[in-house]
C-alpha cells in the first residue's frame, strides 16, 4: 500500500517487496531514503494524510518511515494477499462498469421508446375520447330514430302488455323526433310502416277491452282502473298519430257505456219499485180528502161518506191495503233517518225482498249511487282520455252519462208527478240537495244542472201539494168533518204532523229553505186555525172550548215531541193558556156564579157595604157545595180532555181561581165585620191543600 501510495504499479510494487524481504533494514532504509527524495514533498504529504500524523522535523519522519517500513516488512504477507484481493476486486469492478455501461446504453435506447410510446399514448387517448364524443353524438342522433329490433317485433307479433306499451312509447317519441341525417330520412318510411301496424293492433287491443266491459256481472270499475288505465298512453299515441281511429275507440266507448249504464240503473230502478210502498199517496191523502177519489171509486165513495162520514171515506180509501205497507203520509216517524244515512251504499233490493221502502229512500239509494258511479266514471274519463279543457270533460261525460241521467230524470218526474206526500217530497228535495253538495265536493260540476233539474221539479210539486192541503183545509165544510165530540179530530192530528214535519225538515235544509217555504207553512197554520174555529162551532157551546183547547194541546204537544219552538208553536202556546184561562172561568160561573157576581159587584164599589143576611148566605152556601162542586168540575176536566197532563193544569188553574175568589171574598167581609164575622167560612187552607192534592198527582 505504501509503494501504491508513491506512484509505483503493482508488479513493479511487488517486485520491490520481494527485494526488500531480502534486505536487512540500513539497506532498506536506504532504498526507501533514495525513494524518498525522489519525490519528497509528496510522499510526506501522502504520509501524512494516510497516518494521520502532522509535519514533524527530518528526524522524526525518518524514525517513523523506518517504522512504517518495518512494519510493511514484516506484513509482507497480508500485503501481498490484499493487493492480489485489490487486483480481482479491480477486475470485477471493471466487468461491472463495463455491464453497467451497457446497461446505460440499453436503459437510453429504452427511455426513447418509453418516451415515443407516452407520445403515442397521448395521441391514441386525444383519438378515443375525440371518437367517444362523436360516438355519443351519433348515437345520440340515432335513438332519435333508430327502433330496437326487439321492439318492433314486440309491436308486431307481441302480445299487448306492459312491453308492447313501452315499445310503444319508444316508437311515439322516436316518431316525434326531427333529424336531417340521410339514414334519418331513410328510416321514416319504415316508422310510418311501424305506427301503422301499432295503430292496427291498439285499435284491436281497445275495442276488445272496452267490449269486455259488457259482459254481464262485470266489475266496471276494476276494470276500468287495474286495465284500461294503463293503456292510457296507447289512447295519447292513437290521438297523435290517427285522430280518426282515436275518435272511432272514443265513440265505441261512449256508445258501449252510455248502453251499459243506461242499461244497469234501468234494472236497479226496477228493482227498488218491486220493494216501494204498494200504498203510495193519491188525491185523498190530503188534511182533508175530496169526495171525487177517481171515476172507478167515487160510488164507493160516496156510500163511505154517506154513511160513515169523513172517517168511513179514509177508511175506504186504506182498507185494501195491508197496514205494514201504508206509509205515514203526514209524519216523519222515522223517515228522516234517510237524511242520516249520508254516503252508505246503496240498497240491494234482492235483500230486501221483506222490507218496503218510501220513496224518498229508493230516491236517495238511486242517487247515491249515481254520484258514486259518476265520481268513478268521470275520474276515469279524465285519465284515460285526457281532455283538453273541462268543457271536453264535461262534454265526454254527458255523452256517456246522458241517457242515465235522462232516465233518472223521468223517473224522478214519474214518481213526483203523481205524489201526493207533501213530507216525501220535503225529503226528496234535501236528499237532493245532499247528493249535490257531495258531488260539488267532488268537483264533479257535469252534475249540477241534473240536480238542478230535479230540485226545480220536486220543488215545484212540493208547493203544488202543499197549495192543494191548504185549499183543502180552507174549502172544507165542517158539516162533513164528523165532529161529534170534544177530542181531538183526526183532521187536527194530520196538520200538526203535516206542519212539524215540513218545519223540522226546513230546519235540516238551513240556509236553503226559501221564504215561499215559511209563507206556505204559515198559510197553513192559518187555514187550520180558522177551520178549527169553525169546527168548534157544530159542538154545543158548553163542549166548544174544550174542543178548542184539546185540539190546540195536540199540536202544541207534537210540535213539543220534535223540539220546535218558532213563532206558530208560541201563538198557539199563548192561545191554549188564553182559552185556558176561558175554560176555568166558563167552569167557576157554572158552580160558583153566586161567589163570582158578589166578589165583582162589590170590588168595583168604592164604599162596598154588604148585606149581612146575604153574606152570610153566600158564606153557609160556599160551605155547603164548595166540595161536590169541585169534584163535579174534577171529573168534567179529566173526562173532557184527552191529554191528562193539560187536564190536571186546568183543574189546578180551577182550583187557583177559586182559592183567590174565595180570599176576595174573605177580604170583603172581614173590612165589613172589623170584629170577626158572626157566621162560618171555608179556610183558605182547605183549598190550598186541594191544590197541592191535585198536584202530587
């Protein structure tokens, strides 16, 4: 390493080992000294960087080269191994950076084809996505209309189902689409070719479904809404492409359910009349009926009233009916629980095969259901044909709808055209009105001018049969009338009912009821009064306000029965307290003239001075009869009226009157016998605890 150090060669090195090996250190020495100043400074420096020892003087430099060289001396060796170790490491480092010199040249030529491929690369992706956006484009333009293959043989040859209906809506939208491409142009015969045969078969498809929908026991509106429905967009594509044949589905479809349903409430309304009341309300079913009943009955008639008077014409008229088929002509008695009913289904007249049924309720089921039906059907007009405004809407509607409604009309007419049922018609005309504000809820409008028809038309019978019941009880000769007693007459009991119904079922209308509504109920309220004047008349005078004041109690008591409380109810309730009032007067004359002549003379007197013989008279006279005179006056007020209730107020008002004469009286003679009356009387008391006997009653 040392001989390295100096510049010589490795031979040339080792040939001077094997030199020094031979030679004794002087000689050595001495070659290393001859060496030395070959190249002084530079072999100090090399010393001195390899040693690690700084400049010292010649002497020092000499021990330690000498050192140094005996050291190399005596490694000789160890030198001789590592410098043939630093030869093949010289060797294999030379074949290595010859490899890696080739390596360098190869990984050159590689970095330029790497680099000419990114370039390459760089082009080919500037080419795909420049032919990307062009193949979207084209495609793009082709859907527009380019038909899937699948498609068109499903619009052919495939059945009519949700695939035929999107490949449907594909080739609408294909068709619609404008392209000025070439194959554009070319492909638009084959579409055209495409519609034709897509027209074809949904003109087959819809004619099929729409006849199915007559097929008998047919759920029309399941139907309608799980099929039909969803054919919709094959009706929208007929009406783009072929307006013709679109019109030809649409008519067959109005013709067919204009037939269905014309057909269907035909039979339902026949069902419902097989279970009416036999016994429906003619021209003798007024307050008072006229003797003319018809050219077949009026002998009948006659012979009834001749010999039974008005009872055995009413008689005649309703025995050859069976009574659980007799309607209340003239009460509600229940009827208003139709009014209730609200939107419930409607009757199944094969369930009620037992059951009668009045008019008003078949009129409300045939309504109900019309509302139902029409809310279904015009729903579904509106879906599946999709008008452009509301007026075609309502047009579409009536085409189909017409012919029902022409003939719920004529039935309504028919029915009121021969009613006579003033509290049917009432009914009618609320059940009317309900139905209409349930189809106003509705939005179905295609419905108010029926309704409005109807309303008119009942309305209009309405006045007329109420006009006619009022006529009646201002024509009636109460000659006729059979008033052979003090009770209440049945003509009585016919108009509070008549009158509380019609007053009951204006209440329920509200805001509908008119003022030609109240005036007619208030007319009648005045033909019964003056008739019932006159009616009193044929009794004798004695039994004429008891026949006033039963009569007046009924109605006042029926119209009690349905919570009515208007200004008639009030004139009436003040006319039985004013006749009342009469009554307990007419009776105190009649047993007690003497007490009430003496009580009135004496009062009005300014200085009374009473005889004392006939005080004292009157006093024992009083006291004698006042007991057989009150019961005697008891058992005429309980045996004259009929309503036990009025009865005992009337005798308790009797007894009332007389505790107050008697205490007159009582005042008179004591201011006239200041130091007690020499004679007997009756105590007050004693009539108080009358009193309060007929009161615990």
């Amino acid at each position: 390493s040392f001989l390295r150090c100096v510049g010589m060669a490795g031979n040339e090195a080792a040939e001077l080992l094997l030199e020094l090996e031979a030679w004794d250190v002087d000689q050595a020495s001495g070659e290393v000294k001859a060496l030395l100043r070959k190249d002084e400074e530079y072999l100090k420096q090399v010393l001195q960087e390899a040693l690690g020892v700084p400049e010292r003087d010649d002497d020092t430099a000499e021990e330690d080269l000498r050192a140094a060289v005996l050291s190399c001396v005596s490694n000789g060796e160890t030198l001789e191994l590592l410098d043939s170790d630093m030869a093949e490491c010289d060797s294999i480092l030379g074949n290595v950076e010859g490899m890696l010199a080739t390596f360098q040249k190869d990984i050159s030529g590689i970095s330029s084809k790497i680099s000419k491929l990114q370039g390459d690369s760089s082009q080919m992706s500037l080419k795909l996505q420049n032919r990307q956006v062009t193949s979207d484009a084209l495609v793009e333009e082709l859907d527009k209309f380019v038909v899937d293959p699948q498609a068109v043989r499903r619009i052919c040859d495939g059945e009519v189902d949700d695939l035929f209906l999107e490949a449907v809506r594909d080739l609408a939208a294909k068709s619609k689409a404008e392209s000025k491409l070439p194959a554009a142009l070319e492909v638009k015969p084959y579409l055209e070719k495409l519609k034709l045969r897509a027209t074809t078969r949904i003109r087959e498809a819809l004619m099929t479904r729409i006849t199915s929908l007559t097929k008998p026991k047919t759920n029309i509106q399941i139907l309608q809404r799980n099929v039909l429905v969803h054919m919709q967009d094959l009706v929208s594509f007929l009406r783009e492409t072929d307006p013709v044949i679109n019109m030809e589905v649409r008519s067959h479809y109005v013709g067919t359910m204009c037939r269905v349903y014309h057909t269907q409430f035909k039979t339902y309304c026949l069902g419902l009349s097989r279970i009416q009341l036999q016994c429906c309300p003619t021209g003798i079913d007024l307050l008072i009926p006229p003797l003319e009943t018809g050219a077949s009955t009026f002998s009948a008639g006659l012979e009834a009233f001749s010999s039974s008077g008005f009872k055995g014409l009413v008689n005649m008229a309703r025995q050859t009916v069976p009574f659980k088929e007799r309607g209340n002509v003239f009460s509600l008695s229940g009827r208003d629980k139709v009014l209730q009913q609200g939107e419930q289904d409607a009757i199944v007249p094969h369930l009620y095969r037992d059951k009668k049924c009045y008019p008003e309720q078949l009129f409300h089921s045939e309504h109900t259901l019309l509302v139902s039906t029409a809310t279904s059907e015009y729903l579904f007009l509106k879906d599946f044909f999709t008008p452009d405004n509301d007026g075609q809407q309502q047009a579409l509607f009536q085409d189909v709808f017409g012919k029902t409604l022409g003939l719920l009309q004529e039935q309504v007419d028919q029915l009121v055209g021969s009613s006579w049922d003033a509290v049917g018609l009432q009914l009618m005309v609320c059940v009317a009105e309900s139905c209409q504000r349930l189809a106003r809820r509705r939005s179905l409008n295609c419905l108010e001018t029926h309704f409005e028809k109807l309303l008119a038309s009942i309305k209009q019978r309405f006045v007329t049969v109420v006009e006619a019941n009022i006529q009646s009880l201002v024509k009636a000769n109460p000659r006729t009338l059979s008033v052979d007693s003090s009770r209440p007459h049945v003509i009585t009991r016919r108009f509070a009912e008549l009158a509380a119904s019609l007053t009951v079922l204006s209440r329920r209308r509200g805001a509908k009821v008119t003022s030609d509504d109240v005036v007619l109920v208030n007319r009648m309220f005045g033909a019964a009064e003056k008739l019932l004047e006159s009616m009193a008349k044929e009794l004798a005078e004695a039994e004429q306000p008891v026949f006033t004041l039963n009569n007046i109690d009924l109605m006042v008591t029926i119209f009690q029965e349905h919570q009515l409380d208007d200004k008639n109810v009030e004139r009436l309730m003040d006319l039985r307290s004013q006749r009342s009032s009469s009554f307990v007067e007419s009776q105190l004359q009649m047993h007690f003239a003497e007490l009430v002549r003496f009580v009135q003379l004496y009062e009005a007197l300014e200085a009374p001075a009473v005889d004392p013989g006939k005080t004292e008279r009157l006093a024992a006279m009083i006291l004698e009869t006042w007991r057989p005179a009150v019961e005697s006056i008891e058992g005429v007020v309980l045996s004259s009226f009929m309503n036990f209730t009025l009865g005992n107020e009337i005798l308790k008002q009797v007894l009332t009157q007389l505790m107050l004469y008697h205490s007159r009286f009582q005042k008179i003679v004591d201011r006239n016998f200041p130091e007690g009356a020499p004679f007997d009387m009756v105590s007050s008391a004693v009539f108080v605890d009358q009193i309060k006997k007929v009161a615990n009653v």
